[in-house]
C-alpha cells in the first residue's frame, strides 16, 4: 500500500500502517480544518503487537513519501476485540474549539488573522495580501468563526474568494481561483484522469438561494442604494438581501452590492461524484468536470470531500457546486 500512517511521539517517528486497517479524511468548505479516521488492529492473544496510539498523539498520513495531512487524536472507541477506532484533527482543531475576544481598528484582514494564529500558535505558510482595513470587536467568538468573518468582508469588498487550509501542520490563506485541480490515478504504467471514471454521478439546480436584487442601508437605518441584476429578476422574479453598512464604509456601498451580486445572482447547482481517488483533490480547490447523462460540464468548486482506503484502494466521493465569480 504506498498510503503510510506514522505516528509521531515527541521526536520519535513510528509506521503503524501494518497495524492499521481502513484510512479515511475529509474536508469541508464549512468547517476549517481536515478529519483523519483510522482503525488499528487490536487482539489480547500473547505477543500480538501492542496498540501504541493514545489520545493526543500526532499521526501523520503519506503517499509515496509525500505528506497528505497530520493531525492531533482526539477521539478513542475501543469495543470489545474489534480494532479501536480513532478520530483525528488538523492544528485548526484549537481554532474551532476555543473561544476569544478580539478588536481591531483599521488593521488590514491579512493582518487580524496573522495575529490570531499568532496568538494560538498556529504556524503560517502563506497568506496573500488582503488589504481591507478591519474595524470591528468580535466578542467571545471562536477564532475559526473570526477568520471566516474577516474573509467575508474582504470577499464583499473585493469580490475575491479565498481559501483556506492546513497544510503540513500550517495555516495558507490563497484566492481560491489560483487552485484549480487534476485529478489522476494510475493503473500499470499509464496515467489516467479520474474524471475518466466517473460513478454514480448526480446533479441538482435551484434558485431557492438566489438574491438577485441587493439594498444597502446605513447604520441609521436610511436606504443608500439599491443593486439589481435585472435578467435575472425577469426570469426568475425578485429575491432581494439586504446589506448594513456603518458611515465609513457607504462610500464603497456600490462596490459591496456590485461583488454580492456577483456572488449570489445565479442558480444553485450541486453535484455529486464518486472517483478513483486523488491525495491532491481537498475541499475549496476548484475541479473541471464533464459528464454527459447528467449534463455535468464546467470548473466547479469542491464542497466536501471524503477520501477513504480500504484493502489497498483509494476512493474520494465529492460534492461540487457552480463555482462563482
């Protein structure tokens, strides 16, 4: 199997992959941060090899030398003699389950969010340059939740969608259209495109979360503008959001409606897949798709995904939406 599972104790270095049966992860748009899922071979039969993972240890999971993701064990479910059951996290971990206060004045987005991993010893890859200033108090908030807020006024304000993960136990923020995917797999000598393979392909559409006309008001309640999209509500008939601004920020009132526009005044379109599967394919990363029975056909944003191996064959089911923007 060239999937491997280490196990990292302080400065020591073990393979448990002989003692390992089935290896699952999974990510998700909604939620920072990876879940690793394993099981490990247990029996009381004399000179069976002793189970060495324990709650707060570090696995890590390889391909070929290369690491996919690392995270801290969280979760142990023993049941009888059936092989123990572990569950876990990336770093991002303590931002999901802590909670803090934060303010800031006119910081720079790129700039609030290095200073929270900061503060919670996340260590950064990269974090491109997001220049919207940040005047805000987030109260007793979960550091994930914050991170996700300032990327959305950055979002509103830029019309840029950003993406964030964990990678080799660090933090990257990117734009989420420079991480377009391929995904391969190989059988013998040759290399193929999963895409190939396609199984079990479905395909929804909708427009139930369309906004199509936006009205921004100011913190006095008093409308500044409004913002259609005018083919749209002839078509599909007038779904409107409204956007508070506080005085500072009126003056990009046009701006924010043109990007949420941009963002929101289209139909809702998922879709699901199953694949050979791809270490490369994570969720937020963008992935071309056709299939011709379901009139699948377009660069689409990976929800979620769930990788899984199990007897030596690496599987990944998506779910993909119309990517925007």
């Amino acid at each position: 199997m060239a999937h491997e599972l280490w196990l990292i104790k302080g400065s020591t270095m073990t393979n448990i992959t002989p003692l390992v049966g089935s290896i699952g992860w999974r990510g998700n748009m909604d939620e920072l941060g990876d879940e690793l899922s394993f099981n490990v071979a247990f029996s009381d039969v004399e000179f069976f090899p002793k189970n060495p993972c324990d709650i707060g240890d570090m696995v890590m999971l390889k391909n070929e030398g290369k690491e996919i993701t690392r995270g801290i064990i969280v979760d142990e479910q023993k049941s009888g003699r059936s092989p123990v059951d572990y569950t876990s996290f990336d770093f991002a971990f303590y931002l999901n389950k802590s909670e803090s206060t934060y303010q800031f004045s006119k910081m720079a987005a790129d700039q609030c969010i290095r200073k929270i991993l900061g503060d919670f010893g996340i260590a950064i890859g990269n974090i491109v340059s997001i220049p919207v200033p940040i005047t805000k108090i987030f109260p007793g908030k979960k550091p994930s939740d914050i991170i996700k807020e300032i990327l959305e006024i950055a979002e509103q304000k830029l019309g840029i969608k950003y993406l964030m993960e964990m990678r080799q136990g660090k933090f990257f923020i990117e734009k989420q259209k420079d991480l377009i995917i391929t995904a391969k797999f190989t059988l013998g000598d040759k290399s193929y495109n999963a895409t190939d393979a396609i199984m079990n392909p479905s395909r929804s559409r909708s427009i139930s979360d369309m906004v199509n006309s936006i009205q921004v008001v100011g913190n006095n309640d008093k409308i500044v503008l409004n913002k259609d999209d005018d083919v749209m509500i002839k078509k599909y008939g007038k779904i409107q959001k409204v956007i508070t601004l506080d005085q500072e920020e009126k003056k990009s009132a046009k701006e924010v409606a043109e990007n949420e526009l941009k963002l929101l005044s289209k139909l809702t379109e998922e879709i699901s897949i199953d694949l050979i599967g791809d270490d490369n394919v994570r969720a937020g990363r963008l992935f071309k798709v056709v299939e011709p029975i379901t009139g699948i056909d377009g660069t689409y944003l990976i929800k979620d995904v769930d990788h899984s191996i199990e007897n030596g064959i690496h599987k990944m089911s998506l779910n993909l939406e119309v990517q925007n923007g």
